[in-house]
C-alpha cells in the first residue's frame, strides 16, 4: 500500500510540484494550504509522515509543529527559508525529525523522506533487540529508549541517533560519522542540528542534562556514548 503524506504548504505552485512529484514516486499525498488546515487533516487521517513549511498564513509552523508533537510522533519534515537557522534550530527542538532549506531540489527532498520513513520503518518488524545500559534500555525493535522502564520522549530522528551512538560504546563519532550513520548519507561536520538533537537526548535519557554521563562531549571531536553506566 502506498505510503500516505500530509503537505503543509501555502505556496500553491510549490505545493502542486511536491505533490505531482511525490505521487509520482508512489506517495498519496494530501495538501492543506495552512496551519489550520493541516492540523484538522492530522486529525482526521494517518500519516506516514508530514511535510511542514515553517512560513504560513494563519500561524507560525513551529506551533503547528508543537501541536502535532504534543499527540503524534509521526516523523517530520520541515521546509525552512534559507538562513533561518534559529527557526530550524527551534523546530528540532520541538520535535522535527528533518529539515530542508528552500529553495531545494525535488530529488532531494524524496531522498530526506524516504529517510525519516526508514527510520520510522524498523517500529514495525517487531524484534526485541535490546541494548541494555544499566539502567536505560534501547530497543531497537520496538525502538524505544526506556530509563527505569519509563519510555523516553524521543523523536525517529533522536532514537537512531542514540541507537548509533549506543552500537559503537566507548569509540569517539565525529558528528559527520553519527550523521552518516543515521541517514546513510553525509552531511556538513559542524551542521547546529546534531548538537541539538543530542540536546534532546540528553534531557531524556540523563539524570542530570547539564552534567551528562551517558553522552559525553569530546571537545574538538565529537561524542562518545559511555561503556559503563549506573
């Protein structure tokens, strides 16, 4: 069954390229051309993920981001005017899984969905492959980090970073390496939204986010996920 995609965009030419281009990589793709119309679709129908534009006529797409997290952890795609890098930072910390810059090839946005759909892909095959780390658990079938036995709040995104990082304990990863992990793809070494996730993370898997001791910073280098944990 075709995979089925929420649109929101305002931009109506823009909308319609995204839509004849995704349909026709074998996506059903429905638009709402505001932050109120995408959220009563939300409501209305399952996604497989959402395409949000961050530039919309009735309300800021960060609270249209918000309002979709607070009930749904379908994975996110942000659409960012380029240079907005405090939007895209915010965004990410809401809860975003990606995000893309305008203007932006066609090419490489279904590059970026077909990736936050993989990750999401592997809560599906319902294996019971655990990492277990005294008291956090990391389960990659079910993928959920669990502390104490209580689920961490964590993004598709987030829970592959943790995975990667968590499959290679005590080894230093640069954050081109964790990235090429997670996406299969490279990205820019210094790119803000890494250090964000591992924010994120942090603050749902540390006792103290601030004095972390499961994620430690390599300064100059990178993080390093630690082998010995209470």
């Amino acid at each position: 069954m075709a995979q089925h995609l929420l649109l929101i965009e305002d931009d109506e030419r823009l909308a319609q390229m995204i839509c004849d281009y995704l349909e026709g990589a074998g996506f059903r793709v429905r638009h709402g051309n505001s932050g109120a119309a995408g959220l009563s679709l939300n409501r209305e129908h399952a996604f497989d993920a959402i395409i949000l534009d961050l530039m919309l006529p009735d309300m800021d797409g960060l609270d249209v981001c918000r309002s979709i997290r607070a009930s749904s952890q379908t994975p996110i795609l942000m659409l960012t005017a380029r240079g907005e890098a405090t939007d895209r930072i915010v965004g990410l910390e809401l809860g975003a899984d990606d995000y893309l810059p305008k203007p932006f090839e066609p090419r490489e946005l279904l590059a970026r969905l077909k990736a936050i759909l993989r990750r999401g892909a592997g809560s599906n095959n319902g294996g019971r492959d655990i990492l277990r780390f005294g008291r956090l658990e990391i389960d990659r079938g079910a993928r959920e980090a669990r502390l104490d036995g209580v689920a961490a709040q964590l993004t598709g995104h987030q829970f592959e970073m943790l995975r990667a990082l968590a499959e290679h304990p005590g080894r230093v990863l640069t954050r081109e390496q964790i990235m090429d992990l997670v996406r299969g793809e490279s990205l820019e070494a210094f790119d803000r939204s890494i250090d964000v996730h591992i924010s994120r993370i942090r603050q749902a898997i540390e006792d103290n986010p601030k004095e972390p001791r499961r994620i430690i910073t390599v300064r100059g280098a990178g993080y390093v996920f630690a082998k010995a944990q209470e």
